[in-house]
C-alpha cells in the first residue's frame, strides 16, 4: 500500500528502542522526516542518521516542552505527533503502591501525552494531514490486575484521545490510541516476570494464561504496531478518530 508519508513531519516520543524505535523506523521507510527523544542517551545514538533527537525524561514537562518546540522548529512544522512514551509501573496490591509510584507512573504514561498534545495542537492546526496517536495499552480498556497505576493511566489515555478528537476535528486534527497487548519484546518478558514473582507462579504459567484470552496466539512484532501508527498517520487513515484500536486480537486477555 503506497501511503505517501514523503515529507511527513512526525514526532515520536521515547523512539529509542521498543515500540518507539519501531514507530520511528516505519516512517523513515515512508519517508516521513523524524524527530525524537528518549532518556536513553546511548540507544539514541543507535538511531539513523538524519533523526533529530534529544536526551529528554518526558516526566520533567519542562523539558519535554522544550523538545517539542526545538524539534518543531527542526522539522519546520508538524503533521503528526506520536505519544509512545510509558513506563510499566509497579506491580503490587493497591495497599502496597506508594504515592511516588503512582505520580510517576501517571507523568510519564498520561500526563506527558497530555502536555504534548497542548504543545503541538497550534502546529497540527497548520497540517494537511494531521494526526496524533496516543500508546494507551489493552491494560486502559479491560483493567490489570496488580498494575493499577499503569491501567488507571492507559484508560486516562483514551478518555485523553476521545475528548481531543470531539475537540480537535473542527480543526482537521485526528486523534487516536493504539492498545497493544502481549508485545515481543524485553518489556514484556519483565512484566511477566513481575507479575508471576507476585502471584507466587511460573512466567509459563503466566504466559499461558495470557495467551488464553488472546485471538492472536502469538506475540506481536513492535513492527506490526508500526504498521498500524504509520497508517493512521497517512491519507489512507484519514477517515479515522477518536477510536482506540487494539492491536492484540482481544480485548479481554487482561482479564
Ligand atoms: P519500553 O519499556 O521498551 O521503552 C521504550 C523506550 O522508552 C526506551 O527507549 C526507554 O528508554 C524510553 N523511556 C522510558 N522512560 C522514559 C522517560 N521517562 N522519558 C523518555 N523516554 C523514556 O516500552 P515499549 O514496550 O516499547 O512500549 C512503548 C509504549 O507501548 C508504552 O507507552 C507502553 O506502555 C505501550 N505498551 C507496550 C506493551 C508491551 O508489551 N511492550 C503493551 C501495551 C502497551
């Protein structure tokens, strides 16, 4: 499918590696010009040249803020903004959580989508083409057991994507979330890990149980979620918004 991405100008938050750096590369295959940062100063050296990046912790707003504008400048505009960054959070008993933990989990997993979105709204306004796509997870639509911080701000990211597509479609701005689900990946492996250290079972028995609610039996490529951002993005998407759309084959795996 051609989707005619030459010249797209995009951010993508933490692009560094994961989902991110997949996100980053579909574009540049595209065609899109890119710009991103992460907190992974050596990882970002890794990415193409050509990428405008940046050291940033998208949990210190001023920073992130200031990224934003720099890269927009770079970019000389922006046509679609990708809001990947999100951190795991802890996984224990709600009793357990400490209020450090929650606040972080939900700046870094909600409220840096939050402010970014505010930052890049006046320049989407000037796009033919504009998007913003918002890394919620299945955890936003159906719960997680064990990872309340983590669930409570990935459903705080579709409450976020569907209040800004109601707002920004006069405007020509869509905005969407994507929900990925079991993901190949390092990520995964340590939540899995997490998850059957606290309930006292094997990371198969987890693992099986996962996959039992899932219509996909298999893990999901970061490649394949790219595919699915990239084509949001284009003209092809462009009849889509304010939709979360799963990309794990359920909705019900978390349960
Ligand atoms: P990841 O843990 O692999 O991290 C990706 C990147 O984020 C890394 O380069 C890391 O350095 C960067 N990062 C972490 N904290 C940061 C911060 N405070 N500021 C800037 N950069 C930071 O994540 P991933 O698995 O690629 O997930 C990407 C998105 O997809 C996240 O929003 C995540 O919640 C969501 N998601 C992932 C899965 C999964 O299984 N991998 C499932 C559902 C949803």
């Amino acid at each position: 499918m051609d989707l005619d991405l030459s010249g797209h100008r995009v951010i993508v938050t933490a692009g560094a590696s994961g989902i991110g750096r997949a996100i980053v590369q579909a574009f540049l295959d595209d065609g899109a010009i890119v710009a991103t940062c992460d907190i992974d100063d050596a990882a970002l050296a890794t990415l193409p040249e050509g990428v405008f990046r940046q050291k940033v912790d998208v949990g210190d707003s001023t920073a992130l803020r200031g990224f934003l504008d720099m890269a927009m400048a770079h970019l000389g505009g922006l046509d679609c903004l990708v809001n990947n960054a999100g951190i795991a959070g802890p996984t224990a008993r709600v009793e357990d959580i400490d209020l450090t933990a929650w606040h972080q989990c939900i700046d870094i997993c909600l409220t840096s989508q939050f402010i970014a979105c505010a930052a890049c709204t006046d320049a989407l306004r000037d796009s033919a083409n504009a998007s913003i796509i918002n890394l919620s997870s299945v955890a936003g639509r159906v719960g997680f057991r064990l990872r309340t911080p983590y669930a409570a701000a990935k459903w705080g990211v579709i409450g976020l994507t569907k209040s800004l597509a109601i707002e920004l479609g006069p405007d020509d701005i869509r905005v969407n979330a994507i929900l990925p689900g079991l993901v190949a990946g390092d990520r995964q492996r340590r939540v899995l890990e997490a998850k059957a250290q606290s309930q006292g079972r094997s990371v198969a028995e987890v693992e099986a149980q996962a996959f039992s609610f899932t219509s996909i039996r298999h893990y999901v490529e970061p490649g394949q979620i790219a595919d699915q951002i990239v084509y949001l993005a284009s003209r092809r998407g462009s009849s889509v918004s304010g939709q979360a759309i799963s990309v794990c084959g359920d909705t019900q795996m978390l349960a």
